[in-house]
C-alpha cells in the first residue's frame, strides 16, 4: 500500500514539474508552414525535396514522385527568415528555388519544372 502511495506522489510530481517546465517556457513551441511541390520535371524524375535557412543546413522534407504533386511540412522553433527549396534528382542533378522568406502558417507552392515559387498567408 505505501508503495503505491510513493509511486503515485512521483508521479504526481512528475507531471507538476513537466507542466511548470512548459509554462515557464522551457520548450520552445514549434511553428510549421506548408510546402506545396508539384513536380513536373521532363523527363520526369522522382525527387527528395530539401529547406535550406540562410547560413544553415539544408533539412529533407521528403519525396515527390514523377508527374505528381505533394503537400510537405516544414517545422521549426525560429521560422522567420530567408530560405531555398532544393529539388534533388536520383541523378544528381538539382533544381533551386529562389530564395523567398519563410513565416508561421505561410503555405510556399513551388513547380519545379518551371521553377516558380510563391509564399501565400494559410486560411
């Protein structure tokens, strides 16, 4: 019976000091925006679509098959700020995207065969 009196206040404990944790602001709460690719590449090709940050990384977003288009996420603590879409080829080869700036809730559409791009405001 103690035992399980004891395990409870750990748990009880447990979860305060993770809800203070986060009201204190010790996560940073993460922002997302949407990226709309449409791949229409000829010859067409499948491709792993890349965010690169200005004076940062680059991050895989993910895949887009030949002749289709796909909705990715993007997320990130800091969104604000200049980036590039990379679309990479299994051959190598690669397409950039201008760069554009990037904003919480922003939706970016990108066809890559003409390599146009445009930041819309979500609804």
């Amino acid at each position: 019976m103690m035992r399980m009196i004891r395990f409870a206040l750990v748990l009880g404990l447990a979860g305060v000091t993770a809800g203070c944790f986060g009201f204190l602001g010790g996560g940073e709460p993460e922002t997302t925006a949407t990226v709309l690719v449409l791949n229409d590449l000829n010859p067409p090709s499948v491709l792993t679509i890349e965010m690169r940050r200005s004076g940062d990384d680059t991050e895989t977003l993910g895949t887009v098959p030949a002749g289709e288009e796909r909705t990715l996420t993007y997320s990130s603590s800091e969104l604000q700020g200049n980036y590039q879409l990379i679309a990479r080829q299994s051959s190598g080869a690669s397409v950039t995207s201008r760069d554009f700036t990037l904003f919480a809730g922003a939706r970016v559409q990108w066809q890559v065969g003409s390599n146009t791009l445009s930041v819309v405001e979500s609804r």
